[in-house]
C-alpha cells in the first residue's frame, strides 16, 4: 500500500458565534469522486462511501476527526501540527461536504490568520491503499483503500473544486 493525498479548494469560511464565543468553520467539497483529480487519480464513489461512513463513525461522531495545516508524508496524524476538526462529512452526488471547526491551536490559529489575511485556501485528504492504471491512463485507487483523514488545510489541492473560498457567516453578516 501507498500514500494516497487529494485536495480540493472550494470551501467557504464560517464564524458562528454561540454564548458570546466565536468560532470559525471551514466548509465544503472535501472529497471527490468519479473524476480525474490533478495527480491523475481517480477515486469510485463506493469505495470512498463505504471509507467515508467508518470515518463518521470511529472518528467524526466521537469528536476524533483531526487535521493538520500542511501535508504531512505519511497517514498518522501529529497532534503538534493539528489545526482543525472536523464536524460533519456527509455525501453530496459524487462529491463529499465536510465542515472542521478551526481550533484555538498554533496551527489552528496561522489558518485562521490566513483566511483572515484574504488567502485562498484548500483542503487534502490523506488514505493508503493501491493504484491500478486504466485503460486510459488514469491511477483509479483500489477497493483497499483505507481513509487516514478526510482534510489536512494546503495551500494546493489537486481535486478541483476542494478550495476554500472567504464566506464568514456571524449573527449579522455574511463575507465572501
């Protein structure tokens, strides 16, 4: 087995404010599937399902599922580089829509800064499992893949839509 990363662009950026404390979200398309992602992969949309539905429930519904901010080189997580965790990992056609609360960590707190600073940024999922080449070329990543995180914070994702775009939504205002 490999490491397997993707990364996706399109998230929006949430602040929601609970008992005079605000917290920032990022949300969006954290995974894809059924398409060619920019490393020339390709992952099918029961194999990520079926990893995606573990993930919710050994890691998202007992408040385990973390991220980092960059790409570490292998699937175990660094507690010293967490930034997020995600909340919610739900499908949507063939993409999956993620939100992670961005956390009051070291790293937590660079992301934050950057969204802030007006800097566009993307999410990475990290999984092992094997590669084999299609017909046309493609890396389509096999029934053994396993999901190690469903979103490390990049700079530079390689699925096409998992960018996080500026939306803060508070009380009152919404910013895009």
């Amino acid at each position: 087995m490999r490491l397997i990363t993707e990364q996706n662009n399109d998230i929006e950026v949430l602040t929601e404010e609970k008992d005079g404390k605000k917290s920032t979200y990022i949300k969006g398309v954290f995974l894809q599937t059924e398409i060619t992602n920019r490393n020339g992969r390709m992952y099918k949309f029961d194999t990520m399902n079926r990893e995606v539905s573990k993930y919710n429930e050994e890691f998202v519904n007992r408040g385990r599922a973390l991220g980092e901010l960059g790409h570490p080189e292998g699937p175990t997580l660094n507690l010293d580089r967490v930034s997020h965790k995600i909340v919610e990992l739900y499908p949507e056609g063939t993409n999956f829509i993620g939100k992670a609360k961005l956390m009051e960590t070291p790293m937590g707190k660079i992301a934050q800064n950057l969204i802030g600073e007006g800097v566009t940024l993307g999410v990475s999922s990290r999984g092992v499992g094997s590669l084999r080449e299609d017909h046309k070329g493609c890396k389509v990543v096999g029934e053994d893949f396993m999901l190690a995180t469903a979103a490390d914070i990049v700079a530079d994702p390689s699925a096409p839509d998992a960018f996080v775009s500026g939306i803060m939504e508070g009380k009152e205002w919404v910013w895009e």
